[in-house]
C-alpha cells in the first residue's frame, strides 16, 4: 500500500506516515468511527472521566515529545 508523508517543514523531517486509503477504506473506517462514539455516549459519566483523565496523564509524560513534532 503506497504510503503518504507528512513532512515538518522546519526541519524536513518526517513527522508521521500514513496508509493512503481508498474511500472505501475511508468510508469503513468512519463507519467504525461512529459505532464507537454510540459506545462511548452510552458509558456512564464517570466512566468517560476515567478515560479522559487517563488519556490527559498519558499525553502529559509525552508532552516534550508532543511539543518537538
């Protein structure tokens, strides 16, 4: 599968990769997207603060890496 670069364009660095989708593959994948936001919005409020709590701790430990890219 061909693959699409997203270049930072202060350093020329490569920054991530990306598979390029057909939109069929697009399509499928927002179809997921959505049966998991109907998940999602049937979990209880504390449970969502759970997640949202643990997802904040993760992206703080990764911030300096976060802020470099």
């Amino acid at each position: 599968m061909q693959q699409i670069e997203t270049i930072n364009p202060a350093t020329g660095k490569i920054i991530a990769t990306y598979d390029n989708e057909t939109p069929e593959q697009v399509s499928q994948k927002v179809k997921s997207g959505r049966a998991a936001l109907a998940g999602w919005k049937k979990l209880e409020l504390s449970e969502r603060t759970d997640y949202m709590r643990r997802l904040g701790r993760v992206m703080r430990k990764s911030r300096e890496e976060y802020a470099r890219t």
